[in-house]
C-alpha cells in the first residue's frame, strides 16, 4: 500500500498485485516439491547420515566413474541387436521366455539353491533376468544359421587336443565338445557383428567416460 501526500493508504496498484500473486505462487510451488521430497525420498535421497543425506545423484556420478563406458557400451550393444531384430521380424514370445527360466531354475536347484538366491548373488532382480533370457533368444534366432558344428569340426578338436573318451560315453562326450564349439562360434559372430555394426551405425556420444 502506497502513502498519500496527507498520510493516508492508497489502494494498491498492478505492480504491486503482481508481486503479490507471484510471491504467493513461489511459496506453493515450494511447499509442493516440500511435500514430494518428504513423499518421495528415495527418488532424491539414497540414504542419510546422521541427518546429512547422501544424493541419489551422487551415488549414480560414482557409478558412472566406475563403469560408465562399459555400461553404456552394453545399452548400445542392446539397442542394435533389438534394432536389427525388429527389423528381421524376430519375435520372443513370453512362453519362450518362461520355458528357458524354468531350465535356469531346475539347473540351479540341481545345484542346491534357490532361483532367489542365485539372483540376489549376481545382483539382479526376476525382471533383468527376464530381460536378460529375452535379449538372449533374440541374439540366438539372429545368428541360428551360423551356429552349426558338424561331426568332422567335432572329431578335429578331439583329436587336436588329445582328448580321452570313456568307453560307452563316445556320443555324451560329443554332445558336450560340440556345445562348447557352439558356444565359442556364437561369441565370435556376435562380437564381430557388433563391432561391425557399431562402425557402420550412427552413434553419438554425449558423455565421454
């Protein structure tokens, strides 16, 4: 409220109302991120100590430090094979994917524990596992035509590493040499695909680790 020349209030003017309502709204806007940060702590705070919180964003720069690049690479290494996937029309249905959890969790009760425990072991959670087991389909249909080892590559690695069969367990023994050849032709075609892939698509970085 402005003073006439005799004293007396003025009425307040448009400027004045402005600030007001601007005043006013500052202080709700306020009060609402108050309200979410006491809500919503986790999504700010990781944790607190003795009253002094610890930054979510703090914890996330430290792990970025940590394992930035390699991280990242795999977020890349993932959008192509999906990428590539969708555009080759490979499709995991979710049976696929529940039929090769079950084989996980029988191989590891096998062993004596627990899907639960393997998981909180290696750090993930039933929902990466998912994820994990979906990408790995996808990366197998992607390369299935490739991934075949016949009886001779199998009798040359046998005889190049001199290695002893049991009697009556010739065909086991195969089986297990030719998995592992499987595997190892697998490992090499993904990481020459990727890097392939990698070179020739349109990559952008905007952090550099």
């Amino acid at each position: 409220m402005k003073s006439k020349e005799n004293g007396e209030p003025t009425e307040s003017g448009p400027l004045d109302k402005f600030k007001n309502k601007r005043t006013l709204i500052g202080i709700a806007i306020l009060g609402i991120i108050l309200v979410i940060s006491y809500f919503f702590k986790g999504v700010f705070v990781a944790a607190t100590v003795n009253g002094q919180p610890i930054s979510r964003l703090s914890v996330i720069q430290k792990l970025e430090k940590q394992g930035g690049k390699s991280i990242l690479d795999s977020l890349i290494t993932d959008t192509l094979i999906k990428n590539e996937a969708k555009k080759k029309g490979i499709i995991i249905s979710e049976d696929e994917v529940n039929q090769e959890i079950k084989t996980i969790e029988a191989s590891v009760t096998e062993q004596g524990g627990t899907l639960e425990q393997a998981l909180l072991q290696q750090g993930m959670t039933k929902e990466s596992l998912r994820e994990s087991v979906k990408n790995q389909k996808i990366i197998e249909k992607l390369f299935a035509d490739k991934l075949k080892v016949t009886d001779a590559e199998v009798n040359k690695y046998i005889a190049e590493n001199e290695i002893p069969i049991e009697e009556g367990k010739e065909a086991e023994t195969k089986k297990q040499i030719m998995d592992q050849l499987i595997q190892q032709k697998f490992q090499q075609e993904v990481q020459s695909w990727v890097t392939t892939f990698k070179t020739s698509a349109d990559i952008k970085y905007y952090v550099n680790y």
